[in-house]
C-alpha cells in the first residue's frame, strides 16, 4: 500500500537553529544494503533542500524495520534525525557528515505515527542526491524532471524538485528490457545499465503512457539518461512504474 500525503504537517524541527538545521522527518524506503533516506524539504529556508541518501541502520534499527515488515506492515516509515544542518550533508564540503541519530517511527510523528526505536544510528553509505532548492542552479535544470538511482531491478525515480509549486514523489520502477536505445533510436544492449545507479541521473520523462507531472503505478514512459552510460552518449529506455513508495503536495505549494 502507498502512502499519499497532502495534508500540511507539523515539521520536526527547532526554529531557533541555523544554516539548515532542524531536520524534518526523513522518508525511509528500501531494504538491506538497498536503503534510502529522503529529506521532506519545503521551499523555506532553512529546510529548502532535497536529498537522497543511501544509509545503513544500526542493528536496532534493522530489528526494528525487520519486525514491522514481518508482522505485514506496508505502510511508510519515517526517520527523525538529530538537530544538524542540512548543509553538513552536502559531498562537496571538506568533511561532509557520515552518520546522525534519530527516532524511526511507524508513518509520520505529526500523523498519529509511533515511534519503533529510538537512538537509532543512521550511517551515510553515499549522498544519491544532494540540491539546495531555490538556488540559480536548479532553476537552470526545469527540463529534468525526474531521478533515477538504485539497481537495475530496484530502480526508484524520485521527482526533481526545482521550482514553486511543486510536489515531492517516490516511485519504484524498472526497464523494460529490450527497449534500450541511443538518442537516435538504434538499439543498445541492455548491460548498458547492469551497474545501476549509485548517484541520481537527472531524466526526462516523455511520453508513451505518461500523461501528467506525477507518476502512477502501472504507467508506462520513455526515460531520456543525458549523461554518458556504459560507453553510450546518453540513451533512451522505457520504463514502468511498480509501485509508489511516497507522495507530498502540501510541504511545497
């Protein structure tokens, strides 16, 4: 079952901080090795960043995830982090943070969810993603309307965040084999995505079943990869949506 929030929330955070800190809820997604924290931004500083992280949880916090799933748990979980600044996140910085603490609870504090552990430790495997929304930067990048990061049989588009109103969404998806092909349309192996994607690829979205900004399950697109993969300048695949994993519409309106 996915999880559609639209509602305005009650941030986690402490107003007095600086520098992007007070940290909102993270969106927790995935499994084992393959898991992701995804920052609940809005457009006011100082919580206007997205970011996508591949984390490991502490042995608590695996117990903790493991039993909700085992006892048929669908729903979402979410982390609530220590006080930082979101900025300390940031890979480019000389000594980005590489682990924070916080809370997992069962869907979301501020929507009737329950706290499952507590000082949790939350290790930063790779920063999938990381934009300060707002900056002249994202602006220039409207085209690229979505991410793509993960394995190539777990994939997951999160929506690129740039401009006010806007909407943040997480789906899982995959490539449909065999329609993978340069810029020009001439067919390209499929291994050429067999490493997947450590870091986000910006995409753009066309069409084939996809007919709006947010994405749906069952729902067919073209993706376009700009950025060079597996020897090729770019390519073409198409895609279809599994399942969504998160959807928000308040946090940025």
């Amino acid at each position: 079952m996915s999880a559609i929030h639209i509602r305005a929330p009650g941030h986690h955070h402490q107003p007095g901080l600086a520098g992007g800190a007070g940290l909102h809820g993270m969106v927790v997604f995935g499994t084992g090795v393959d898991c992701y924290l995804s920052y609940r931004p809005t457009f006011q500083a100082p919580y206007n960043f997205q970011v996508l992280l591949a984390v490991e949880f502490d042995e608590r916090g695996r117990r903790a995830l493991g039993a909700d799933r085992r006892i048929g748990y669908t729903d979402i979980h979410t982390f609530d982090p220590e006080d930082f600044p979101a900025a300390e996140l940031d890979p480019g910085r000389a000594r980005p943070r590489r682990s924070f603490h916080g809370t997992l609870i069962r869907g979301r504090r501020e929507r009737g969810g329950i706290a499952i552990a507590t000082n949790v430790r939350a290790t930063v495997r790779s920063v999938v993603h990381f934009a300060e929304l707002g900056s002249a930067r994202e602006f220039g990048r409207g085209l690229l309307t979505h991410l793509c990061f993960g394995r190539p049989d777990r994939l997951y588009l999160a929506h690129h965040i740039t401009r006010q109103p806007s909407f943040d969404q997480i789906v899982a998806t995959r490539i449909i084999p065999g329609t993978v092909t340069d810029m020009l349309g001439e067919p390209l192996p499929d291994g050429i995505t067999a490493a997947g994607f450590a870091r986000a690829q910006p995409i753009i979205l066309g069409q084939r079943e996809f007919t709006g900004t947010r994405l749906r399950a069952g729902e067919l697109a073209v993706a376009a990869f700009p950025t060079t993969a597996g020897g090729a300048q770019g390519f073409l695949a198409e895609i279809v949506v599994e399942r969504q994993v998160y959807l928000e519409v308040a946090d940025l309106a």
